[in-house]
C-alpha cells in the first residue's frame, strides 16, 4: 500500500512483513548506522536488543542527481518493531541520500494512516523510541507527531587513565526507582569494546557511590580499558557532578520519546 492521493505518484510505497529486517533492509540499516556513528547519532555498538519481531521497508521514486536512475522504486529506509520491556520499540532508519527530502515524514504519515504500527488488539503497550545523540531530524518528527520525551540521558567520557582523579562525592548518593531507560531492553554484552570500557549508571535504585563507581574504573583500567564512557540519566544531576569530579566529560545526550499506543491509528 502506499500514500498515494489523488492520483498522484506517491512519495513512498511501504511493505510490511512479519521477522527481522530482509537482507536488502539489514544493508541499509548498517551502512546507515555507519554514517550515524561517525556523528555520534547512532545507538551503542556495546549493547544488544531483543530482535525486530515485524519490520516496514520504505521504498520511493524520487529521483536524487547522485543516483543512478532506476526503473522501479528504490529502497529507501526501514522501520522496525521490537519488543521492549512493557512496550513496542520502534527504529526508522533513512538512507543518508534520502535524507532531508521528506521520505521519513511520508513514510511515518502512511504507516499510521494504515495502521501499520498499530498495537494487536490485545494489548495496550505504549510506543516508545530513541532520538539517539539527540539526532535533530528524529526530535523534529516527534513534534511533528505529537509525541513526548520521557527522558533523557547523557554519555560522559573518560578519555584516558592518565586524566583520571578519584571521584568526590559532594553529597550522598541520591537513589532512584524510576529507570526509564529499561523499558529499551538494551543489554550490555561486555565491560570493554574496542578498548573502551563501559559502565551503565542509568539504574540508581540503589545508588552509585564515589568509593564504588572508583572500583570499578580501577577495575576496567586494569582488565584493558584505554578510556571508558558511562552512561547516566540526566535527572541525577549529583551522579553527573561526581562523575566530572572524576575527569569525566560530556559527549552526547540521547532523547528517550513516548508514543501512547492509544492514540495512534
């Protein structure tokens, strides 16, 4: 189906199917990725998620002067759904050339008039996704969509042992029950990737203290971290103050938004 109106050739046609992304898709996806980390908009390369249970492929006929002209409809991007903890994850990924000519905006207009991301009727499981590096054209579809940022969440860099000072605690830890960012279902597969070693903060349920966070980072320097990046939800703002005592400074931030599953289509 697609967003045709009118008789007019439509901006994007969609095809849905059941499963992980086709090979075709999982290429764009990575080669898209590519690009989104070198501008640090891209998702953790140290951490994995549950597999995508249904996927969109977006295709459109736009013709772009750095492209071959092609007699069918080309690939253009990809939705993915997934299941989160207590929620539906969706990922919209465009290929770089399709970028800034609409085709996201037209693919996410024709999704939901169709219903495509439409929960089963037997549950009631909020929409949630990652503006990932605070990706501006991922928080202007949000707003164009009317839906919410829930929260948010800085990346904070380590670049090196030699910069590193005992943290200070300024005051006592501050615990929180809230971890908004587990409804991602995003899982740590290992301490140290590529040599840089990674902590997660952003579960505070039961505090992270100075003498604690500096026994870990010891202990990452020692198993071969050459720097380390911690991760830390932007509301505990004594933790990010401990972790700047520590040499740590900021690199990114990631926008956690929230889609009502009752509100869509």
């Amino acid at each position: 189906m697609s967003d045709t109106l009118d008789g007019e050739d439509p901006l994007v046609t969609l095809e849905s199917y059941d499963g992980p992304p086709r090979a075709a898709a999982r290429e764009l996806i990575d080669s898209a990725r590519e690009v989104d980390e070198d501008m640090s908009f891209g998702p953790p390369g140290k951490w994995s998620t549950p597999s995508a249970t249904s996927t969109v492929e977006i295709r459109t006929g736009l013709h772009r002067w750095t492209i071959r002209t092609a007699d069918s409809s080309r690939l253009a991007g990809v939705i993915t759904v997934r299941p989160g903890e207590s929620a539906r994850v969706v990922d919209l990924l465009i290929a770089p050339e399709y970028r800034s000519t609409g085709v996201a905006t037209a693919a996410i207009e024709c999704a939901l008039a169709e219903g495509r991301l439409a929960p089963p009727s037997s549950t009631s499981e909020p929409v949630v996704a990652c503006a990932y590096g605070s990706h501006p054209a991922a928080l202007r579809l949000t707003r164009r969509f009317g839906a919410a940022r829930s929260a948010e969440r800085h990346h904070m860099v380590l670049s090196a042992q030699s910069a590193y000072r005992p943290p200070t605690e300024q005051a006592a830890p501050v615990t929180r029950s809230d971890d908004q960012w587990r409804v991602l279902a995003e899982r740590l597969d290992d301490d140290i990737v590529d040599g840089v070693g990674v902590i997660d903060l952003t579960d505070n349920s039961s505090g992270h203290t100075a003498d604690a966070i500096h026994r870990t980072l010891i202990q990452l320097f020692a198993a071969g971290a050459a720097s380390i990046e911690a991760t830390v939800d932007a509301c505990d703002e004594d933790l990010i103050d401990l972790l700047r005592s520590a040499a740590f400074g900021h690199d990114r931030t990631d926008v956690l938004i929230h889609c009502d599953a009752r509100n869509l289509p």
